[in-house]
C-alpha cells in the first residue's frame, strides 16, 4: 500500500498527521482541515466510516515510524478518556490493529515487520478530570498524573518499543504524564515513542 500520509512532529517530538481546528476558528482555515476537524467528531464518537479511516492512517504512521525503532515488538498504548467509564476511540483503534497484525495485514498492506502488541488497557483513568473543552483552565500535569494508573511494572521485562497514541494533542501534556508513568513502572524511557492523529492549530 502507497502511503499518502505525512507525519509532523511538535517541538516535543510528538508525531501527528493532521490539524484540528477548533469551531470558532473554522472560518480562517483550509476546507481540508475543516472537514478533517469534523470527522475527527465522527472518529471520537465510533462512527465506522471515520473508525475505518483514521485506523488505517494511524497504522501507515506507526509503519512509517517503526522503521526507527530498534527493538521487534511495539507495544500499542492508548492515552485513557477523560472520563472512567468513557468509551475510546483510540482504544478500538488499537485492537482493530491488532486484528489486522494477526491477518497479516500489518506486514502485507502496510510493509511493517515488526511484532504489534495490544496494550490499550495498560493506562487507565482511575478519576473523571475535566477536558478543556468543559473548563476554562486546561488540566494541570500534575492533575493528570493524580488520575491515571499503570496496570503492569518492570515494563523492561517485555523487551517492548510503547508508542503512546491519542486523537488530538494540544500541548501534549497528556501525552508527556502517559509516557512518564510508563518510565516509573520502568519502560525505556528511550524507547517510547507518541502518535496523534492531530495536534490543535
């Protein structure tokens, strides 16, 4: 498969693939990422055409990124919803990818070699926390590290790359309190890799 996805990466080294525009700035931005905005809405809400989509360019991104990662397993790590109970569009992403490892389809469609591992439930929220769409002030770093648990320790023993992935980072602080968790329960910290889908203009 021809890959027709370019990766950008932030200041921080996060990875994405597109831009989010918010509503308000819809009119001072390309049709393209309009309309890329709203079926991000779609993406979120499970909505099979934009879970389709978005799951295949997430996996040409993690092809493409693989090929700098030394180590043969990639660990496929979900930054948790804000909610608990919040179903996760990412998370379904990663089994889906999952599947597709197992078919084959990850090495035949996508040309990546390496071994896939579904790790979506290795980060979870143990406590609601506010998004910044419900509240004037973002989450704090500290905020996030408070509701946020790692299920597993001595993450070395696994021998695994962990590519955090999340649908939308603003100022990846999400991104940045998933990746030190997994550095406290002992992951490589040279070794883990982040992925959005988009990253807020």
């Amino acid at each position: 498969m021809s890959e027709s996805i370019i990766l950008h990466h932030t200041y921080s080294d996060i990875c994405f693939i597109h831009y989010y525009i918010p509503v308000r700035d819809f009119p001072y931005n390309s049709k393209e990422d309009v309309d890329f905005s709203r079926e991000l809405w779609d993406y979120k809400k499970l909505i099979p055409y934009a879970m389709e989509k978005y799951t295949d360019e997430l996996m040409q991104a993690i092809s493409q990124m693989s090929r700098n990662i030394s180590k043969n397993k990639i660990g496929l790590v979900a930054v948790p919803p804000s909610k608990v109970d919040k179903e996760s569009a990412v998370r379904n992403s990663i089994k889906i990818i999952k599947e597709w490892y197992d078919q084959g389809l990850v090495k035949r469609k996508y040309g990546c070699d390496k071994q896939i591992y579904d790790y979506s439930d290795l980060l979870s929220r143990v406590e609601d926390i506010q998004t910044s769409h419900e509240s004037r002030n973002r989450p704090s770093y500290d905020d996030q590290m408070d509701t946020i648990a790692c299920s597993r320790d001595r993450l070395w023993r696994y021998r695994t790359a962990f590519i955090i992935l999340d649908d939308v980072t603003t100022l990846g602080t999400s991104m940045d309190v998933c990746r030190d968790i997994l550095i406290e329960n002992e992951a490589d910290e040279d070794q883990i890799y982040r992925l959005a889908l988009a990253r807020t203009k």
